[in-house]
C-alpha cells in the first residue's frame, strides 16, 4: 500500500443550470508503470463509468512531468489524439500552485540556504543541542522558543523556517559559539542583506500560494492574484532602486549599501511568471467575457462570440442585472442560451474551469489519516470509498440512508 502510487480523478462539472458538482470520481492504484498511456486508459474508463464524453471536457491542469504533458505519448497529446476538440477547444494548463513553486525556486540565494539549513539541523538533530537550545532561549528571554525545520517538499515551510531564523539571528550567533561552531556569516554584513531579502521575498511568495489555496475559486480568480502579484514585483523593483524598503522590512534592518543583486532578481522573477503563465494569457478574454463582459473590448475576443458580445453589452436590463447579482446566479437565471449560444456556452466553460489545490490537498490529508501506521490492512476499494466520502461536497442523509436498510430483528 505504501509503495503503490494512487491516481485520484476529480471531475468537476457543469450542468444546464449552472449548478457546480465537483467529485472524487475514482481513485486507481498504479501498481505497475504510471505513463501518460497508463493515466489516459484509467481516465478513459472513468468517463465511459458516468456517461461522460471526452469531447466536453474543457479543461485540464497538469504538472510538468512527461507523462501528463510529454509531446507524443503524455496524456494531453493522448487526449488530443484520439478525440476532437474542433468545436470547443481544450484548454491545458499548468497547475498554478505548481507554477508558483517553480518560479519560487528561481530565487535562488543558495549560498544563504545552505548555512541556515546546516544551522537548523545542527540545533534540531541532536536531542542535547536541541534542549540546550531551548534552555538558551528562555534564558535570554527571547521572543520565540525554537526555530523550525525546512522541508523541501513543502514551500511554505522555507519561509517559515527562514523567518524564525533571521529574528533568532542573534541569538543562535551567540548558542553556536558556546557550541564551538562559530557561524562566520552571521558577522558579515552583505550575508545578512542576502538573507533579509530572501526572507522578504520568500514571505510574499508564501502569502500568493495561501491566496491560491482558498476553496471556491474559479480560474479568474486564481489569475487575478498572479496578475496582482506580477504588479507587486514592479512596485518591488521601482521601490528597491529608490532604496526604498517599505515592503522589505527584514532587509531594511540590515541597512544595504546596494540592491542591484536584488533588483535583478526580481527581475528575473518577472521573466519567470510571464513565461510561466502564459497558457493562463492566452485565455485572458475568453475569461474576461465570463466575469466581466460589459468591461471587455469585443475586437479583442473570439470572432464566433464578438457579435453575440455587441448585442449583450448593449442590453441595459441585463447590465443591471449583472450588477445585482452573483456571477453563477446571473448566468443560471438570466442568460438564455437562445439568445446568446456562445456567450452561454464560455460561461460554462470557464465555470468548470476549477483551481484544485484546495481539494487535492483536503484528500492528501485524508489519505493519511485512512492510512495511518495503526491500520494493518485496507482494499483498494475500501480506501477509494472512504476517501469519495471524507471529500465529497454533498450533504448525507444518514436518517433517509438507515430508513432504507433491511433492519437484522431480534427475537
């Protein structure tokens, strides 16, 4: 079981009246290859399970890893291989939470990482210099009671650990040379600059990827706060060549004589997140017209919806209407398909267009807690079965459910 990689579906639809189902639809135990033609034969399964058509899929977020999107036998070009998509195109995408991991790790002051991690586990190894340490800390009344540790794996824990570090600088300077593991870094002044920003810029990647993470997100949503955090690096430039730190705090307090090092790396940053979520770009009118379609220019959108887009614009009862009510409302009660096919038919779908960081990592920690180190043995079956319902979004009527069972009678 520990061994086996598991392929989790979620599918997430749309119906006519624009209510949004969003489901575990299986979960499949890869016990041998797990290739781009091993995950499109079990999504085909799936599909053919519920009388799903690949043809109305409208999107797919992916990883960058061979098997999803490798150029002949990934499982997008296997999708775009064997079923056409003329009509409605399919919209692939990067993951955006993964795209932001990656261009995180462009910031890369490798020279800081590697002495604070060294650090950290010299402290955190060792179950003595672990309780000296605390003991330290309490005696030099300190803020804080321990630093933390770093995870690869895991983005969020970097920043963490980094900031812990930098406001116990100090006080793990005077630790390690009781230690006898004087920490020359700590004494140098452009060090400590390097690490003041890294620990800036980290906490302002942390804080986009917990925006991303937010549950009821529709794409818009999530490439609004790429586009805002894409400004955001601007402001940053501008402001740190005018030696301005009001968004940097910890590298304020080191007083740097330059930032040119650190101008160019957000620089590079900018690069990164343009190239990076350029498939989200591509689609920016095609959504702009779902969430705002009395805003958009209709020369710069599909030559298929710009006439429909003319005659919506123009219509004053439906402008009110979008006004005063919530988008999914709008477009259920409010949007004729007769009238405006193709203006009903985007909606859709960029309405089943789904960020789903916040469902994958809800099933992560699911999984764990059904596979915990007490249970000796569960069936695949059982495991999808109990991992559909700690995920699903409906309501369970365990009344309705009991009445409907053949009660064992005692006598």
């Amino acid at each position: 079981m520990t061994d086996t990689a598991q392929l989790a579906i979620f599918i997430r639809g749309v119906d006519e009246n624009f209510t949004i189902h969003e489901e575990l639809a299986a979960l499949y135990p890869m016990k041998e290859t797990t290739r781009g033609e091993d995950v499109f034969l079990s999504l085909k399964e799936v599909l053919q399970k519920y009388g799903l058509k690949f043809n109305n899929l409208a999107g797919i977020a992916t990883d960058g890893a061979p098997s999803m999107v490798g150029k002949n036998e990934g499982l997008v070009a296997l999708i775009r291989k064997h079923f056409d998509f003329s009509d409605t195109p399919l919209m692939q995408y990067h993951c955006i939470i993964h795209q932001v991991h990656l261009c995180a790790k462009k910031v890369n002051f490798e020279g800081v990482m590697k002495v604070v991690v060294k650090t950290v586990n010299f402290i955190k190894s060792k179950g003595l210099n672990h309780r000296d340490f605390q003991t330290f800390l309490e005696q030099m009344e300190s803020e804080y009671g321990d630093v933390l540790y770093y995870s690869e794996v895991r983005w969020l824990s970097r920043g963490k650990m980094l900031d812990r570090v930098f406001q116990l600088k100090d006080e793990i300077k005077v630790f390690m040379s009781l230690k006898g593991k004087d920490i020359l870094e700590f004494s140098d002044p452009d060090w400590l600059c390097d690490f003041g920003f890294l620990v800036d810029i980290t906490k302002h990647l942390n804080n986009l990827n917990l925006q991303l993470q937010g549950k009821n997100n529709f794409i818009h949503d999530l490439f609004g706060k790429i586009r805002a955090f894409e400004m955001k690096l601007k402001l940053f430039k501008s402001q740190l060549k005018d030696q301005n730190f009001a968004h940097f705090p910890a590298l304020k307090t080191c007083d740097p004589v330059s930032t040119e090092r650190y101008v160019l790396t957000i620089t590079d940053l900018e690069t990164h997140f343009d190239s990076r979520f350029s498939d989200f770009k591509n689609n920016e009118f095609d959504m702009k017209v779902f969430y705002s379609p009395f805003n958009v220019c209709a020369e710069d959108v599909n030559e298929t919806i710009q006439m429909e887009l003319i005659d919506f614009q123009s219509n004053p009862s439906l402008k009110e209407k979008f006004t005063n009510t919530g988008l999914i409302e709008f477009y259920s009660k409010y949007l004729k398909q007769s009238e405006f096919p193709n203006i009903y038919k985007n909606a859709l779908r960029m309405a089943s267009l789904f960020g789903s960081t916040y469902i994958c990592e809800q099933f992560f920690t699911q999984m764990k807690i059904v596979k915990s180190k007490t249970r000796t043995k569960i069936t695949d079956r059982h495991l999808e079965n109990t991992l559909r319902i700690a995920t699903t979004k409906m309501d369970t009527d365990i009344d309705n459910l009991v009445n409907q069972m053949q009660h064992h009678l005692s006598h």
